[in-house]
C-alpha cells in the first residue's frame, strides 16, 4: 500500500518563486546594483521559522499516519488470512461459501473507503504544506523588501533561476540574519483541502 509522503520542503522550495517590491526605511547593507538574489531554499530550509515550520508539517503528517494506521494494519492482516482460506479453491467453491464470500466483500469494501481515506489526506496534506509556505512568505517577504531597499536594488532574483551571478549580489545571508532576529516560528495549522473539482 502506498504509504502517506509529505513533499519535502526543499521541493516546496524551489516550485515557490519569490516575487517582493521595496518598503522604506531599511538598516545599512552592503550596496549591490540594480538586482540582488535570494536562496529561498536556503532560507527556507536553514532559518530557525523554516525548520519550525518542517518541524510542524512533519507532526501533522504523523496524526495523520495515524489515523490510517488501524485500517492499514487490518486490511493487511486480512489479506493475508483470505489467502490462506481460498487457498487452492476455485472461484466456484469459494462462491459457494457464503461466509468466506461475505468475507471477501468486506474486504473490499474496506479496502476501497482506506484508498479514498488515503486520497484524501493525502490532498489536506498537500493543502496544508501550501497553506503553511504561503504563512511562511508572508512573514519573509517585509525583510526580502528590507534588503532590496537597503541595497538599491530594482530586484529579487531567486537563486535557483539563476546560472551565474557574483557573489556580491547574493543577499541570502542579510535576509537571514533578519528572518532569524525577528521571526522564530510559522503558524502551522492542519487544514482541509478543497473538495477537487470535476473533470469536464
């Protein structure tokens, strides 16, 4: 059975670009032109708000392994006692026993309403990392726009879209240090995703 994987935070990462304008008033940093650059990977996977945020995410995924777990552990030890009691029987002979049959369809109808419980932690999960990434940007993007405004720059570049750069338009560390200074924990709340839409 498939078993619950939560996306890894660095995934979440490099899928979410940064995008901030400039905000006044800014302590004194290092001058560096037009652009500078940002690894929000980096950011996101090193500051003290990122492995806080990993930290919650990874809770949340645990409650809800283990809420699968008294199914999974059910469904698998079933299985395995149907094998052994339709062993060398034939479709006929097992049709024809009316408890093993009722047995049978138990099973899958169990096992059915366990892959749609999976289905859908698995999207409240994947809901939830976006929910708590957007809360994450959210208390990132004044200190990004700090930066921007201190160095003069015009904008941010994320690292990953970028091939080549020197190293004194890379302004990870001032954002950073800022994020760890002024913010040490993400709200994280279990969230539950939209109910997917039809296919047309």
């Amino acid at each position: 059975m498939r078993s619950l994987i939560m996306r890894s935070v660095q995934a979440l990462a490099a899928a979410c670009a940064l995008a901030f304008t400039p905000l006044a008033a800014a302590p004194a940093f290092a001058q560096s032109g037009a652009s500078i650059i940002v690894n929000s990977e980096t950011v996101l996977t090193q500051s003290v708000a990122g492995r806080d945020m990993a930290q919650r995410l990874q809770a949340i995924q645990t409650q809800m392994r283990g809420e699968l777990q008294g199914d999974e552990t059910w469904l698998q030890q079933e299985q395995q006692a149907l094998a052994q009691a339709t062993q060398g029987q034939t479709p006929e002979q097992i049709r024809a026993n009316s408890q093993l049959e009722r047995r049978i369809q138990e099973f899958g109808r169990r096992r059915e309403a366990f892959a749609q419980r999976l289905a859908t932690l698995e999207r409240d999960m994947q809901y939830t990392q976006v929910m708590a990434r957007q809360e994450f940007n959210r208390q990132l993007t004044p200190i990004v726009r700090e930066v921007m405004q201190a160095r003069n720059a015009q904008i941010v570049v994320d690292r990953s879209t970028v091939m080549l750069a020197n190293e004194g338009v890379d302004a990870t560390p001032d954002v950073m240090r800022l994020m760890d200074e002024r913010v040490r924990t993400i709200n994280v709340t279990r969230q539950t995703a939209p109910a997917p839409q039809p296919q047309q």
